[in-house]
C-alpha cells in the first residue's frame, strides 16, 4: 500500500504541467494544495484525475460541522483519491465531515491533519496554548480521529509508529533527502527512515520538484520507500 505523493506547490497549472513534463514517464500521486486549488479550481482536478492521476487534495478543512459538511458533499463529486482536515476541528466536525463525503463519494479517504510538521513544542505551548507534550497532543487527536471514523492522518514520519498501534494510515510530509535543507518543516526524515518507522504514504515537495532531475529523484525516492 506505501506510495510516494509528490507534493506539487505550484502557483498554476501551466508550471505543474511544466513539471509534469520533466517526469512524464511517471504517473505519480500527486497532492494538490490549497495555492494550485484556489488557482485553478475544480477544474484541473477533473483534468489530471482523466489523465490516469491519483490526487490527494490538500485543503485541511477548518470550520463548523454544518460548513465542513456541505464543503465534502462538493469535494466527493471531484473523486479524489484522499482528502484532508484539521483534527482540531473536534469528533463532530470529522463526523460530519465524513457523513458529507459519503453522500457523494463511497471511496475516497478521509485523514486528519494532527499537528502541522511546522509546529515545534515552543508554538505548542506558547501560541496554542496547548500543555500537553506534543507526543502526547498528536497521540490524542490521532485518537479522536479513529472515533470520528476516519481511516488516517497527516503526522510526521516520526509519529508513523502512533498511528500504526492505532490501526491509522500515515500520510507523512516532512521529507528529504539527508543534504537537502529542512526549509520551514522542522519534524522531517529520509524516505528510507520513513519507511523504517511505518508510514504509509510519504510526501515528497522540493527534493523532487527543484531537483535538477525531477525523475531521477523521484525514482531515488520510490527505491528508497517502497
């Protein structure tokens, strides 16, 4: 089931298809965030899901039950492969968010986001307000998900092994190769370690898509995780 999601942060669909270019002996799953979503739209989502793509659709929804319900009535008519949002949004918000997708949508997967891999323990606590270790905090969101139904997360590789004691899918950003920079995501790994620890997907960003050679790194990540 492992497989490597290339995380396309694109501003337009004409340089995510410039990149696509660059790697079209490849068909890989590609997640499309919240910048190339509310620049293009739905449409390009239909466009790449003919063209043989899977999609993880990044847009961590936030908001009240009513609100996230309605939203993944909508996503569930795109068919993608995996859609994401905030576990902090509390049990009823997931239910209700899963409740909306399968009125349209009986296959996509539905993942929480617990904790986002730029947070550090200082933010935990010193923003967020939240006492709890981040261990712990990502332990216990991971756990309201499972009640809500959901069937993943979105955590750092380095929580993978929470969510497999929980019977959770990992879906793991945060990943680099070791001379790459860590940019502004501070919990990361290899794709070797990431595997060793127990994530199902891995998300890979810039090692890929500013790669002098997009495919050969891709292929590199591939041989490294699956």
């Amino acid at each position: 089931m492992r497989d490597v999601i290339i995380a396309c942060d694109f501003k337009d669909k004409e340089e995510l298809y410039d990149f696509l270019k660059k790697i079209d002996k490849h068909r890989p799953y590609l997640k499309i965030g919240m910048e190339l979503f509310y620049s293009e739209g739905s449409s390009l989502i239909k466009e790449l899901k003919k063209q043989g793509y899977k999609i993880f659709l990044d847009l961590k929804l936030h908001d009240i039950p009513t609100t996230v319900n309605k939203a993944m009535k909508v996503i569930g008519l795109l068919n993608v492969d995996i859609v994401n949002l905030h576990a902090s949004g509390g049990i009823r918000m997931m239910k209700e968010a899963l409740s909306g997708l399968r009125m349209t949508n009986k296959d996509t997967l539905l993942i929480a986001v617990t904790q986002l891999t730029s947070t550090t323990n200082e933010a935990l606590k010193e923003e967020l307000l939240i006492n709890e270790n981040m261990e712990d905090t990502i332990n216990h969101y991971a756990k309201n998900t499972k009640s809500a139904g959901l069937v993943g997360v979105v955590c750092s590789p380095l929580e993978a092994p929470l969510m497999n004691k929980l019977g959770l899918i990992s879906v793991t950003p945060g990943i680099r190769f070791s001379d790459n920079s860590n940019d502004d995501q501070v919990r990361v790994t290899t794709p070797a370690l990431a595997k060793e620890l127990g994530s199902t997907y891995i998300v890979v960003g810039r090692a890929v898509t500013k790669a002098l050679n997009p495919s050969d790194a891709y292929e590199k990540c591939v041989r490294e995780f699956i």
